[in-house]
C-alpha cells in the first residue's frame, strides 16, 4: 500500500506539471486543444508516470526490507561472535574488548571465578551435567552482579567478572555476594539431585596505569591463593 500511494502522489504531481501548462498555453494562445490530445497527455504523463513510479517504490520497499533483514543478521552475527554458547555470558575475546576501553577511562576492579571441585562434577555426573551446571553458574552471576558490570567465560569453568569505577570495598561486597549466593542457590540437576557449587574469587585493582593482562595475572594469583586456604572464599590480590 505504501507503494501505491507514492506512485499516485508522483501520478498526480505529473498530470499536474503536464496538464496546466497545457491549459494555460491554450487560453493565452486562444487554440482549442483536441481532446485526444488531452487524453494522450493524460495516459502518457499519469499512466507512465504512476507505473515508473510504482516500480520504483516498490523497489525501494524491498530495499529497505533487506537493509532491515541485513541488520538483523548484522545483529544476530556480532551477538554469535561475542557469546559464548554454553552459558550466554561474553566470550574471553569479547570480554576483554569490552573491558578495555571502560579500564583506560575509569578503571575498576577485575575478577577471576573458578569452579571448585568442577572436575569431579564431570567425572562424578558427567560433562552433560557439568556444562548444565556452568550454564547455571552463569545464571547466578549474572543476577548477582551490577547494572554495567562485564561477564565473561574465561575458559573451562573460569570466569572473569569487571566491576567498572569501584574502589576495593566495593568490589569486595559484590565477589563476597557472588561466592554466598553460589553457595545458597539452588543447583542440582535431575542427574544430580542436591548438587552444591562453591566457588573461588580472586580480585585485582584494574588501575588504568597498568596493562589489563597484568591485573588479569593478579586476579588469577589471588584466585589460587583461595583454592590452597580452602576454596570457597575471596582473596584479594596484595
């Protein structure tokens, strides 16, 4: 319908520049113009004009409907790209992208998270069960976390957590509400009836004088230090 209409407009703005001068040109001149004429002027400027105009428009919409779909791949792609299929969160690439412009104008605080005992969840269950068990991870750290605070998967059952523009008691509040909703939630699975995951959280500054990878190596040092005092804890890295 929208093409219909913008070819009538053009139709009717056609007749309208091809049918006055000639009514005009005829009253100043005093020659009657035969009506055939009229209706030759009429079927070539309306009936030509309406049908070039209606192709056009129609071709306009249908390229303003593969612009949409294309943006909509567009979309779908780069939300591939940057995921990670297991469990939703950013990917390692995508994390880091999108840390690093946020750490070289605010900076803030990183965090690493790591599954304890997730080896003898696959062994135990299966890895079924344990990728249903870091989907569920995944699920607990994205509703413990803050508006603008970055997720992603690290790699295996490691994940890395970015706390934008916060000083080291508040980062210590979101990994210790982090490591206690972990534990409190509900996790087990039809496999695995009353499964428990704990987890381990090392934390780092992410000053904006020093390189991402560095404090990523600090956070990771920091997360080892709460596997040997006993996991299920929070260490910051001194």
């Amino acid at each position: 319908m929208g093409a219909i209409r913008k070819a009538l407009r053009w139709a009717a703005f056609s007749l309208g520049v091809t049918l006055v001068p000639m009514y005009l040109l005829s009253r100043w001149t005093g020659l009657e113009v035969p009506a055939v004429y009229w209706a030759f002027a009429t079927c070539c400027s309306g009936g030509v004009s309406f049908l070039v105009s209606l192709r056009l428009a129609w071709q306009g919409e249908q390229l303003r409907r593969l612009n949409a779909e294309l943006e909509a791949v567009h979309v779908q792609l780069k939300h591939a790209a940057e995921t990670d299929p297991l469990t939703g969160v950013l990917n390692r690439t995508a994390f880091l992208e999108r840390l690093e412009p946020q750490h070289r104008s605010v900076g803030g605080w990183i965090l690493v998270l790591d599954v304890d005992h997730f080896k003898s969840i696959n062994d135990r269950y299966g890895h079924e069960v344990g990728d249903r068990a870091l989907c569920k991870v995944a699920g607990v750290l994205r509703r413990s976390a803050r508006t603008g605070d970055l997720i992603g998967r690290l790699g295996g059952e490691e994940f890395g957590i970015y706390l934008p523009g916060v000083g080291r008691g508040i980062a210590m509040q979101v990994a210790e509400r982090m490591r206690s909703d972990m534990e409190t939630a509900s996790l087990s699975d039809p496999v695995a009836p009353g499964m428990t995951i704990t987890v381990s959280i090392g934390l780092a500054a992410a000053d904006r004088d020093v390189a991402i990878a560095e404090s990523l190596r600090r956070a990771d040092f920091a997360m080892y230090g709460a596997k040997r005092d006993g996991r299920n804890r929070v260490r910051v890295t001194v």
